[in-house]
C-alpha cells in the first residue's frame, strides 16, 4: 500500500511539473513572439443597475465625452414585451428606457433623453451616436425612410437637421443620407464625416456648424455609383477592382463607419466586404486591407476606435459576425491579438456593434440584437499577449 501511495503522489508531483512547464512554456512562447498590444480585462461591476426598472433593447451607438461621461443610443422598440410589463400595465417588471442614456464613470446613469419631438424628424431605427468637441450629440438611422442626421445639445435641445426624411437620390445626392451608419467629429476643421450606409454607399463630409456639404467619396476614393453588383466573393480577392476585377468591390458596401486619426488618415469601415479602406481627408485613396475575408453574411468590420496614446498606434476592431475585437497596429492594420467570444456573460458578446474609448484607454463595447448592453473593458497597460486571448476575464484577486 504505501508503495502505491509513493506511485500516486509521484504521479501527482509529476502532473503538476508537466502541467507548471506547460504554462511557462506558454509564457516564454509569448514573450519570445514579441507580440506587445494593448491588454484588457472586463469591468462585470459596470455599468450599475438602471433605475426606474428600465431595460434596454438593441444598444446600437456608443461615444464617449470630454468628461469621461459615456453616451449610449438603443432602440425601445426591439425591447421584447416580457421586458415591458409596466408600460403595458400588466405588471411591474419592466420599462423601457429614454433611447440616450449618458453614464458617469461610476457606471450611474446621469442624463437620458431622446425620442421624436417638434421640429425634427426622429430615426425610424436609431444608429450610431458621437459627441462633438463641443459636446453637441449627433445621431443617425438606418431605417428604410431614414434619410437625416440630427444634431442635438447635451441636454437634449434640437439644434440641426442634415437630409429631409424620405427623400434621397443615390449616393451623390450632396443633401440627404439613405440608412446612415456613423458620425465622426474632426474638431481641427470643425467638421462632421458621415458613412452612408445600409442604402448609400460613401463618405460624405459636412460643416459642423453650418451644415454646409463639403465633400464626399467612395470606395477607392472614386465617385460612388448604385450600380447593382453582385455579393462580395472572398475566393475572388486576388482579382483588383481597381484594374477591372469583382465588380463587388468597386463600391462600399455598408460602409459601417468611419473614423479620422490625429496624422489627417481617414479609415473606412467596408463592413461587407471584409475590409479597410485608408484616405487622406480629401478622399485620396491610401491603401486597404482584408479583415477575417472569409466572414459572410453581415460581414467583420463593423466598428473601429483608435487607442488613447498621442499617436493612436492601435485601433480597435469589432467583429459582430465572430464576436470578438480585433486589436491592430494601426501603421500596418495587422491583427496583433483578439479577444472575447460569443455568450451572455461579462467579456462576451452578441452582435458586438460599436466601440468608444476613454481618456484612461477603458475600452466601451455595445451590443446590438438581444444583446442589447453596453460593457466596459478596463485598459491594463500595453504588454506580451496570446494571438487569441478568449474572454478577458479579470484576474484572481
């Protein structure tokens, strides 16, 4: 018997060796990699509890203000009606919350407002939100109608209206948007970039104050057309659109967002075509590159948000499709590392659809479909890490 035992404990000593080399061999193949990116680990404590029994629907627009406050937009009407007894009157779990919510750092919700009201014409289906610099909130939608981008104070008071509701004529139509997707606001020339859209297929700039149109693009930095084209082919991607290739890729397609760095580079999400498109803010074609290209359906670029650092040297990636953020070296639009996955707990996602940082580097994610949250992703420095890193659960305190 106690030669056995000898043989159990040997073997019990030998398995946590084996086990203690693995992990540092795992480390060393880290480090020996050299692979330095931003690290994240998520904040399950925020944001708290909504007050007044408040849910939220599909959460699809997220910014972050000069203070640190953090903005959301959803959509009330996608809350399901077993989240919505109180307003029915059939019992009292649950309501639905003011479609702008803003958060303090606490994770409390300090303002909330939204909805249609005189003098404007509300999204049929609320998409995307920024905060300017001059804290004036922005708003788009992509509903069938939704053809305006609005232009509001913090405190909810209805300042401008780009593009009457209902009316649009292609993507070169200098007046109204057609399913806008994003807004970015450049405070160096106080202007206002839109990517337009589920419908239109451009970027197209604005004065931020006037409204006055100043110019706008497509794809390669070409006049966009509406011509019909046939879905993206990701086994056609050594053809170049740009010497007759997929005729696919000849233009935008749900051009999801668009983002405008510190240096005057302008990056371009291609949602379904997989891709990233680079311009000077003249719209000059700088270069582009294939993101997860075998990604179908709604496609994987679908937000973007560059680090907290003077020279932006990373930008965050989302890909609803694969539910997970792609960090990447901005100088090359390598992917350096991956985290998350799909699920319902904190550090997962479902339909991961746009991002926002804060002036620490926190990283904000919201949740479109039943998702239908926002978290947050504490920044943890920039350090050695795996090429897949999964959920970035916090460490053991």
């Amino acid at each position: 018997m106690k030669r056995m035992s000898y043989v159990r404990a040997g073997v019990f000593v030998l398995a946590a060796v084996v086990g203690t080399i693995g992990i540092v061999q795992k480390r060393a193949v880290v480090h020996a990699a050299g692979v330095m990116a931003p690290r994240f680990e998520v904040d399950p404590f925020w944001p708290k509890p909504l007050p007044n029994h408040w849910v939220t629907g599909s959460t699809i627009g997220v910014a972050v203000d000069a203070q640190d406050n953090v903005w959301t937009i959803h959509r009330p009407d996608t809350v399901e009606n077993n989240f919505k007894a109180a307003d029915l009157k059939v019992g009292t779990c649950c309501k639905v919350a003011p479609p702008i919510l803003e958060y303090n750092q606490a994770g409390n919700v300090i303002n909330s407002w939204g909805g249609p009201g005189a003098g404007y014409d509300w999204p049929d289906s609320n998409h995307g939100i920024t905060i300017d610099h001059k804290g004036n909130v922005w708003i788009a939608g992509n509903g069938t109608k939704d053809t305006q981008v609005l232009k509001f104070t913090s405190s909810g008071k209805f300042l401008m209206q780009l593009g009457k509701h209902g009316v649009h004529n292609g993507s070169n139509d200098p007046e109204n948007f057609w399913q806008a997707t994003k807004i970015f606001d450049d405070p160096t020339a106080n202007e206002v970039y839109i990517s337009d859209g589920y419908g239109n297929r451009r970027v197209i700039v604005f004065d931020e104050d006037t409204g006055k149109f100043k110019r706008l693009w497509g794809a390669y930095g070409n006049k966009p057309t509406d011509d019909k084209t046939p879905p993206f082919d990701p086994a056609k991607l050594e053809d170049s659109p740009q010497q007759g290739g997929q005729d696919a890729l000849k233009n935008f397609s749900t051009p999801h967002c668009v983002i405008v760095a510190n240096d005057g580079l302008v990056y371009v999400c291609d949602r379904v075509n997989d891709r990233i498109q680079v311009f000077h803010k003249d719209g000059t074609f700088v270069k582009e590159v294939f993101m997860e290209p075998q990604t179908k359906r709604s496609g994987s670029v679908w937000d973007m948000t560059f680090s907290r650092d003077p020279q932006q040297t990373y930008i965050y990636e989302a890909n609803g499709v694969n539910e997970h953020i792609n960090v990447l070296l901005r100088s090359t639009l390598e992917v350096l590392t991956t985290f998350g996955d799909g699920g319902r707990a904190a550090g997962e996602f479902f339909g991961c659809h746009n991002l926002a940082t804060d002036s620490k580097g926190n990283l904000y994610v919201t949740e479109t479909y039943t998702g239908a949250r926002v978290q947050r992703f504490l920044f943890k420095g920039v350090g050695p890490v795996e090429k897949d890193q999964g959920v970035p659960w916090p460490k053991a305190r």
